[in-house]
C-alpha cells in the first residue's frame, strides 16, 4: 500500500517536533525565511518547540513558547486523521463489501 505524501509529511513533521531540543539557550537552526533574512520577528517562531513542550506536559511554558502550539498540534493531528480516514473510505478498509451476484 502507498501512503499519500501529505500523510507522511504530516507523521514525520511531529515526529521530528518531538525530537527537538526546548532545553538549550543556545542558537538553534532555522528554516524561517524571515530569519534567514535577518528579521528578528517571526509571528511562527517558537511554533515547533511549542508544539514540543505540549508533547511533554509543558502547558505554560508552552503557552508562553507560543499561545497557538496546541492549535497547530490540533489541526496537525486532525489532518493525518482526516487523511487516514479517507484512505479508509476510499480503499475500503475496515469495511465488508458485498460481492456481487
């Protein structure tokens, strides 16, 4: 069975959220194209080690982190199971077909 990208990208982008580091002060690298610019204000940044906090019980510091975390968790999560859902529906998992007679 092929999984459709969307799907997978969407796994392995909480999987690599859960591997990120919150506790170091330290620069980190980024992919924000305002950061690459030289902008110290990004309304996405501290997005991803929100979301980290949230998956290890952090709720406040998550908030302060960033306050929409738990909102881009949800919607992320939401996604892969609308996602799954669909690969269900349209392959026909999980469901009896009635053979023809």
């Amino acid at each position: 069975m092929k999984l459709p990208f969307e799907l997978l990208f969407w796994i392995l982008a909480l999987l690599g959220i859960a591997g990120i580091d919150v506790g170091s002060d330290a620069s980190h690298f980024s992919i924000c194209p305002l950061d690459q610019l030289g902008i110290s204000w990004c309304p996405g940044c501290g997005l991803g080690r929100s979301m980290k906090l949230l998956l290890v019980g952090e709720f406040r510091a998550s908030w302060a982190m960033h306050p929409l975390g738990g909102f881009a968790f949800l919607v992320i999560g939401h996604r892969i199971v609308e996602l799954i859902l669909n690969i269900k529906r349209t392959k026909h998992y999980g469901k009896r077909i009635k053979a023809s007679s």
